[in-house]
C-alpha cells in the first residue's frame, strides 16, 4: 500500500475503487466468485485450479494493460491461502 502513503487521500481512493471494480469485473467474467475483499486485496474461488490460474495471469495482464490516471502503475499479487 505505498501508493496509500504517496497519494492525496481522494486520488488514493478513486484508484482503489478503479482496481476493485476491474478486479471484479475480470473475476466474475473468469468464472470466479469473490470471497472476501480488503482494501488492495481480494480473495476468490474458482471451480477449478484451472480457472484460478488463468484468472490469476488475467487479472495481471489486465491491470498491466489499463490506462490508470497520474501515470500510475498498479501492480497484482498472486497468491492462495495456505490450507
């Protein structure tokens, strides 16, 4: 969240409810249903590890290939909860 610390509050913001809406978007679209979401960080379930892994490499190239405002340049993490 170093973007949190170097943005004004309100363009903090509006990117972060950018990112969630796109990150939603691609998830549903993906097959995916959205577990859990906290500010940054969103966790979802496929029916298949297929489809995680297809959505986890989409949900990068996704944010990578958006046009954010300010020059900014989100980045996604993946990753899965250990059991």
């Amino acid at each position: 969240m170093r973007l949190s610390r170097e943005l004004r509050p309100e363009v903090f913001g509006a990117l972060l409810k950018e990112y969630q809406e796109l990150l939603r978007d691609l998830l549903e679209r993906m097959g995916g249903h959205e577990v859990d979401a906290l500010a940054d960080t969103a966790m979802a379930a496929f029916p298949t590890v297929k489809q995680a892994a297809l959505a986890a490499v989409a949900a990068q190239q996704t944010v990578v290939a958006h046009e954010w405002p300010h020059g900014l340049r989100p980045a996604v993490t993946v990753g899965y909860p250990r059991p």
